[in-house]
C-alpha cells in the first residue's frame, strides 16, 4: 500500500528540488554580492573637514551660524520657514491647500463659499464654511488676510 501514486511522488520531487535550487541560488548571490560601499577612516574625515573649513574660511563667510556649523554644532535651531500670507478672497485652490488644516475639500468649499456670498469680510466668516472651526481659524490667522 503506497501513500502517494508516481505522479504525485514526481511533482513533490520536483518541488523539493526547486526549493533546494532556489536556497542554493540565493546563497550563491549573497555571497557574490558587492555593492562598492568602504567606510570611511578617522583620518579621511578629519581630512575633509579640515578641507571644508579651508573652504569656508577662503570664501570670506564665517559668519556665527557656519561656524557653530563647522564645530559640530546645530544650527536647526536659528532656522525661521518662511510663512507665505494668503489672501483668503483671492487665493485659487492650490494657494488654500498650503494653509495648515486646509485639504483639497475644503478649499474647495471656501472657494465655492466665496463665489456664493461674495469675499469674506472678516475673519470669522471663515467659521461659516463647513470644516472650519475655532481651532482651525486660530491656526490660519497669522498665515491669512483678507
């Protein structure tokens, strides 16, 4: 009495030499595997800064963000974005989706909003358009004018 028939013994070969195949491939590839990458030593990274501040220091800019920059230290902290003010009566679409809590839908609904009651007068006829509310509006304000 066999518990597979020679077919069924076949395709179960076959399975088994395709997984042993595919293992043995993929070892090979891995081992074979070189993307170029060499870490670089104390002294080639002392050698570029050292290159870099030359550099720095030639061009005549060392002011004190540079240099707390050159030393290692941050100077995310003296970064201020730029905050682009929008004109809420005239701004089309894309304008309005860069406000904070602004998304397509409800620019889109300012606009609409806009063409049906004419241009906002003051800041809380922004709390009239479905998805704007107090929260919303304080954020908007010191990015908006009318």
């Amino acid at each position: 009495m066999t518990l597979f028939t020679v077919q069924e013994k076949r395709v179960i070969l076959f399975l088994i030499g395709s997984l042993v195949l595919g293992y043995g491939i993929k070892l090979y590839n891995q081992s074979h595997y070189y993307d170029g990458f060499t870490a670089l030593t104390k002294k080639e990274k002392e050698s570029f800064k050292q290159t870099a501040e030359l550099a720095y220091s030639s061009m005549g800019k060392s002011s004190e963000k540079e240099t707390k920059v050159l030393k290692g230290g941050s100077s995310e902290k003296d970064y201020t974005p730029e905050t682009e003010i929008i004109n809420i009566n005239t701004a089309q679409k894309q304008d309005l989706i860069k406000l904070p809590k602004i998304g397509e839908v409800t620019a889109e609904r300012i606009i609409r909003f806009r063409d049906d009651y004419g241009p906002f007068k003051t800041f809380d006829d922004l709390m009239k358009v479905k998805g704007i509310g107090p929260k919303t509006l304080a954020k908007l304000k010191s990015q908006i004018t009318l």
